[in-house]
C-alpha cells in the first residue's frame, strides 16, 4: 500500500492550496452530506479503514449542517494526493467515481428514474439544487443543442477544472452515455464546462 502520508508543502505547490484556502470567505459552507461523500470514496479507492480516513479528512459531519468551505477544499486536495500522483486528476477521479457511485444507491435510482437519464435534464437538476449544496456560489446551464450543454460557474472555490469536471463526467456515465467535458477559465472561480454527449 503507498504511503498514507502527504506533503503539504508538495501539494500547496501542486495545488496553489494556500492562497485558494486564503481566497475562501468565512461564510461560505457546504453541506456536510459531501464531506461524507468524500470520506467513502476516498475509502473505496484506498481500501483502507474508516479510523485511516478519518485521519487524513476528518470525521464524518451531520449531512443537513453547514461546515467551512475551506475544510471540504483541503480535504479534496489531500484525498486527490493520496489516490494519484498528480492531486488534480487525483480530485477528478475521486469526484468521478462519486458520481457514479451515487446511482448506485436507492437514492440514485429514483433519480435516474425521476431524469429518465437525460444529461440535460440531470444537470438543471444539479443547477436547481446548488441551495441544499452549499451557500456560496452559483451555476447556471445553458442548452446550446440536443446533445450539448454549458455549465456556468460563478464563485466555485473547489477547482472547476479537477472537481466539477469529475463530477460532470461521472454524470453523463450516470445517465449512460458517452460525452466529453471541457473546461474553460476565466478565475480560478470562475468558468464554464463545455458538455458534449451523444444521442443514447
């Protein structure tokens, strides 16, 4: 098994992590069902047991309550570290699989069910429920054709480019089709993912 310790020095230069933390304002929070989300799939991917990941993350959190957004940001950056060795694609993994994952469960299934899987349908849905995710940022989704869409991100703190474009992915496999997710910046908050599918 690699070693389940991180540099933290390593991956601020990896990440810019002290000064996106830095760039967090102390009110912005993020429901504590991810933090566990989080927990799992760091948990599934190392193989390792849940006092371990409560070391390297932290313990779980009430999923209703609201916690800093800066702790769930370092927590993605370690637990991105410690499943590959470059922590971006580390993050997109981890959120990838998450989202997978989630229709794994009786939860998932009623959403597929309720989404009937349709890309564009899945992310308004997303869009619509950004309140019950956290208080800080906002998205919006634009249709550009049947079979593309572009996700708008304004204020998103946890890297658009590695976490959201994970969680993008792991939902167009959600709903059963193939499709491509770009990104483009225009802050490091701030951006669009370009989604693209085809017809399933």
């Amino acid at each position: 098994m690699k070693s389940l310790s991180v540099d933290m020095e390593e991956l601020d230069l990896a990440l810019n992590l002290r000064s996106r933390l830095r760039a967090i304002p102390d009110s912005a929070g993020v429901r504590g069902v991810f933090f566990n989300q989080l927990r799992d799939a760091l948990q599934r991917a190392l193989k390792i047991d849940v006092a371990a990941v409560d070391r390297l993350v932290g313990a779980g959190r009430r999923s209703h309550q609201m916690y800093p957004a800066r702790e769930i940001v370092e927590a993605y950056a370690i637990a991105g570290s410690l499943v590959d060795q470059q922590p971006r694609e580390g993050i997109r993994r981890l959120s990838r699989g998450m989202a997978t994952f989630f229709t794994s469960t009786w939860y998932g299934q009623v959403f597929k069910r309720f989404l009937r899987p349709e890309p564009y349908a899945a992310m308004q849905w997303v869009a619509f429920s950004r309140d019950y995710i956290s208080n800080y940022q906002s998205m919006r989704v634009e249709r550009r054709t049947p079979t593309q869409a572009i996700l708008h991100f304004f204020d998103e703190y946890c890297w658009l480019e590695s976490c959201q474009r994970g969680g993008c992915e792991g939902l167009l496999e959600a709903c059963g089709v193939v499709g491509t997710v770009d990104v483009d910046l225009d802050t490091p908050f701030r951006g669009r993912l370009n989604v693209r599918w085809s017809p399933s």
